[in-house]
C-alpha cells in the first residue's frame, strides 16, 4: 500500500468525511492512487485522524456510492 497522508482542517466548515472523500479523488486525479491500490483500512485512518471509525466508513460508502472506488 502506497503511503498517503491525509490531513483533516477542522476550521475549514467541509465535514471530516467530505474531506476525507475529498482528498481520496485528489489522490486518485493526481496519479497517486489508481486502480488496484488499496486504501487505508478504516480503523487505521480513523486512527491516524483521530475521529470516529463511522466518519471513515460514510466517507468510503459514499466514494463506493460514486463510483469512485469499489469494494
């Protein structure tokens, strides 16, 4: 797995999930992501973001429910 940072601003108004997606489609437009890699499991970016596991699985359903990526 490719190490990604993710960084969470929480004076920015976006929701953590959001800026979670966010990030992830960046990561992806930028190259640094593509097919076949894997994502951070949910506990360990939870972890890493300090925030609640269900923040990180509404942000990855939603990427899921976009097509964005798959499971």
């Amino acid at each position: 797995m490719k190490p990604l940072f993710y960084q969470i601003d929480p004076h920015s108004g976006l929701p953590v999930y959001r800026q979670v997606m966010d990030q992830t489609k960046h990561y992806i437009a930028s190259g640094a992501l593509v097919t076949g890699d894997q994502l951070p499991s949910i506990r360990d970016l939870a972890t890493r973001l300090s925030v609640n596991p269900a923040t990180i699985v509404k942000a990855y359903n939603e990427l899921q429910n976009e097509g964005v990526m798959e499971n």
